[in-house]
C-alpha cells in the first residue's frame, strides 16, 4: 500500500492554500492602489443612472460599431419576433382568433408609428441603450374603432426618474421611481409626464409624476445582481473603450489631414526675393507657395527645399484596433463581425 500511497492526492487544506484563495483580498504592493467601494448596484444605478444613461445614448448615435452592434444586437435578440399560434380545438374559433391576433398586431403600437413586431425590436434597442423599457397597458374605449380595445405604449428609461426616492403618502417606499409595498412587491412606478430632454414638448403646468399602478405596466430588464430594480445599458461595459476608440481615430484622421497639407518647406537666404507660385503673406507674414505638376523650379543659392514625411501610424495600428475591437465585442457579446462589419 505504500507504493499506492505515492500517488494519492494531498489535501488541498492549510494556511498556504487559503492564503492563496484569498489573494485578491490582500493589500500587498500590487492591489494597494485597488479599493473598490463596497456599493449596492441599486445605490450605483441611483447615483450614475442619468449620466450612464445620456451618453450610452449620444455614443450609439455619434459611433458607428455602436450603432452597428445596437442594431445586431436587436436583430438577433427579437429576430422574427413573437408569433402566437392557438390551440383552441374548434377549426372556426381558431381562426376567427387568429385573424383577431393578426389585425390587432398592425394596431398595437399607441403612437401609431409601427406595429407589434417594430414594438419587439424598439424594445430590444432600449435594452441594449439603456438597459431596460417600459411598456404601458393602454385600454380604449370601443368608440375608439379598434378591433381589440387595447394598445401598448412605449416609455423611456427617462421617463422614470432615478432621483424619486421617498416614502410615499400611503407609507409605501419610492426606490428610483418605484413605489414597494411592506413586504417588498412591487404596486406602483411614478412616471414623468414627460420627456425631461423633450425641449419640444411644452404645456400647460401639471404635476411632475403619475402614479401607474403596477399592474398595467410591463418593466422589461435584465438584472444582473439580486435585488437589482432598475436595468443598465447593454453596452455600458464597452462604452469607455468605444469612446476613447472614437477620439484615437479622429486625432488619427486629423493628424493626417494636417500631414497632408504640407508638401514641403522651403528655406530662403534672400525672404524678400519671391519664389515661382508664391502668394502674398498673410496676416503671420507666412506665405505659401503652390506645386503644381510639370513645374521645375530654380533655387537662388543657399535656398533649400525639404519635402514634408510625416511619420506613418506603423504595423501597430491595424493590431491595436484589431484587439481593441475584440474587447469591445467580448464586452458587448457580440461576434467581433457583427460589431465592425468585417467579414
């Protein structure tokens, strides 16, 4: 038994093992400068809510592969949509409620701008924008000419606002807009009546919330965390990168416009003596002289020419992008082909 024994596993206990579990807990040299704080995602949501918010929104208007993963990112999420199908037994009955369903799908968007299936796909855009949508349960009147007396209506995070925390009149908490109830369900959302970067939508004044109860409401969202009552944006975890992304190609794209500008600078012994194609100073009293094909220029002595070669971006540039897009896609979990196009 001895010779088996050789080749036992050890155990995985003592102070050498835990200390190696607990690494990340230390405070050495290397995680000094690491001190997380120890917050609720419900206190972070509250607190950086609006501002995640705006510039998730202007990033997947201003960025291209933001833009292109929103759309991909619907697409694949809703794809060819909700499609209902009855399994009433009666052959009539069945077909009178599916031709019902249908003709209701064309009239169940509230703003009357697309149907049930553009609902789908706007409310997969917000999820990936700002990581939750709101769809209120609207019931017509029947003089209203609908074949079903309902229609949805379609709310923007915005429009509940992060900063409604209080207790309400009846006792009941206001968390991010939310109204609980004692044991912690859900009964009401305090929605703005309207759009507070709306600068169009101007009337009469009215108060600042509506109490929607619970029941008529549909709050769509992915949590993330326990506990977690309001949504964050999709694309949150790759925002930074697509932003400074955004700024290193327009500086790039700027820094070769300027490169190209210039062909060349002339020194001149004589600077009162005009050159071949050369213009009046301007304001600096710098002048420019134009290039143009066939021309054959004769310097005066000690006048010299020096063509302008500005240093390219290297090898680095195309790998750099390349591996900053692959974090970004990893980020949003989208092939990196869907974020960038390339094929």
């Amino acid at each position: 038994m001895g010779l088996f024994d050789r080749f036992r596993r050890r155990g995985s206990g003592g102070p050498a093992a835990m200390r190696a579990r607990l690494e990340g807990a230390m405070a050495k040299r290397r995680l000094r400068g690491w001190n997380p704080p120890l917050e609720n995602i419900n206190a972070l949501v509250a607190s950086g809510g609006p501002r995640l918010l705006a510039r998730s929104r202007e990033l997947v208007v201003t960025n291209g592969y933001a833009a292109n993963a929103c759309e991909a990112f619907a697409a694949n999420l809703v794809g060819d949509g909700i499609k209902l199908s009855s399994l009433i037994g009666d052959a009539d009955l069945r077909d009178r409620v599916q031709r019902l369903w249908l003709a209701w799908t064309d009239e169940a968007d509230a703003d009357g701008l697309t149907d049930f299936y553009g609902l789908q796909a706007m409310v997969a855009r917000e999820m990936f924008v700002a990581g939750e949508c709101f769809v209120r349960l609207r019931p017509r009147r029947a003089e209203d000419g609908l074949l079903v007396p309902l229609q949805l209506q379609l709310l923007q995070s915005e429009m509940l606002p992060f900063e409604k925390t209080e207790t309400a009149a009846n006792g009941n908490r206001i968390r991010c807009g939310i109204e609980f109830d004692a044991t912690g369900k859900r009964v009401a959302y305090h929605f703005r009546r309207r759009h507070p970067g709306d600068s169009t939508d101007l009337g009469a004044v009215i108060p600042e919330t509506v109490r929607v109860p619970a029941g008529d409401l549909l709050h769509i969202y992915r949590p993330i965390d326990a506990g977690q009552i309001r949504g964050l944006p999709h694309v949150a975890p790759a925002m930074v990168r697509l932003f400074l992304l955004d700024q290193y190609d327009d500086a790039e794209l700027d820094r070769k416009k300027t490169a190209a500008m210039f062909a060349g600078f002339i020194t001149k012994t004589a600077p009162e003596d005009p050159m071949m194609g050369e213009s009046a100073a301007d304001l600096d009293g710098a002048a420019i002289a134009s290039l143009e094909p066939g021309t054959m220029q004769v310097l005066l002595p000690g006048e010299d020419v020096k063509f302008s070669s500005p240093a390219d971006v290297g090898s680095s540039y195309e790998a750099f992008q390349y591996r900053t897009l692959l974090a970004v896609s990893a980020s949003l979990g989208l092939p990196y082909h869907l974020v960038t196009g390339d094929v």
